[in-house]
C-alpha cells in the first residue's frame, strides 16, 4: 500500500497519532520528554529511546493535541 503521510495521519488521526515533522508521525502515548531547541525546533523522546524532530511548522498543532 503507498499513501502519503498527510493522508495516512488523516485515517489515525483520532487513535492519538499526531504529525510532528514532514517525515514524522508518532503515537502521542509514546512520548517520554519534549526539549526545546535554540532554534525554534525541538526534540521529542519516546518510550523506545529514539529522539526525533518536532518542527515548528507542526508544533501548535501539536501543543493543541496534548491538552
């Protein structure tokens, strides 16, 4: 199956997947820690260790979701 990443996110959207970057989606129960960068950006941790980018493009919506 190929789908772009904005369309898959709309089908999981309300599963608690949220988009944080153009090439990221994560399940919001998996965040360990969230760290602001001097950029603007910043990094989230999940459970599993991996550290990605939040980008700024994605970040309100983002905010908006962990309320």
């Amino acid at each position: 199956t190929r789908a772009t990443l904005s369309n898959l996110i709309k089908q999981i959207n309300d599963k608690g997947f949220c988009r944080i970057h153009r090439s990221h989606a994560i399940n919001l129960d998996c965040i360990e820690s969230i760290t602001p960068l001097h950029s603007g950006d910043s990094e989230v941790k999940l459970s599993n260790g991996k550290i990605l980018n939040l980008s700024r493009r994605y970040k309100e919506s983002f905010k908006a979701r962990l309320v």
